[in-house]
C-alpha cells in the first residue's frame, strides 16, 4: 500500500453531516440517494451504496462523515457531490462510519 504524508491527508476535507433526505433509486441495484446537511457549507447529494444494509427511514437524522472536497460525478441518476465513508464487502455488510454524539453538521473531522 502506497503511503502519503500529512500534507496528503489534509488535502482531503472530510466534514459531519446528517442525512436530511433518503430517496430510493428505483432503476438502481444498490444505490441511495441521500441528501446530507453540512451545516453553514449548505447541502450536499450523495449516491451511496447502501441500499441492501439500510431501510431509508432509519437514514434520516444520522450522522455520517462526508467526503466533501470529492469532485462531483454526474451519473444516470443525477449528481453526486462527494462520498460518504462506510466499511464492509458490501451489500447488506456495510457500515457507514459515524462520529459520537456532539458532533454538529459541518464540522471538519481532523
């Protein structure tokens, strides 16, 4: 595995946010599309991978980390502004990662 420096690591700006909105994508084997609060940098939509682990309305009000300087990418179902971090081989083995409780929207995670 390639290693980096901290220069490296903080290029990346990962950020708190609460999932607003979890809206199926029907045409979609394993995606979600969330809408995510990063508190004062506003909103931000996601497609995320989840679809097999997590029932939509247990999404709302959680708290994830946000990959937020991720350039976005427009795909069939719309654009995705960033990533969200999770953990796992996939499909119902997966864990988004979250911060403890205190944490507020748009919070930089150092």
């Amino acid at each position: 595995m390639d290693e980096i420096n901290i220069e490296d690591f903080m290029r990346v700006d990962l950020r708190i946010a609460r999932v607003k909105e979890a809206i199926e994508v029907p045409e979609a084997d394993k995606l979600v599309k969330l809408v995510l609060d990063v508190g004062e940098l506003g909103e931000k939509t996601v497609f995320a991978g989840i679809k097999a682990a997590y029932k939509l309305e247990e999404l709302i009000d959680k708290y994830v980390v946000l990959v937020n300087n991720l350039k976005p990418r427009q795909m069939k179902f719309g654009l995705s502004e960033g990533m969200i971090l999770a953990a796992g081989p996939g499909g119902e083995d997966i864990f988004m990662v979250g911060p403890d409780a205190g944490a507020k929207e748009g919070m930089r995670v150092k």
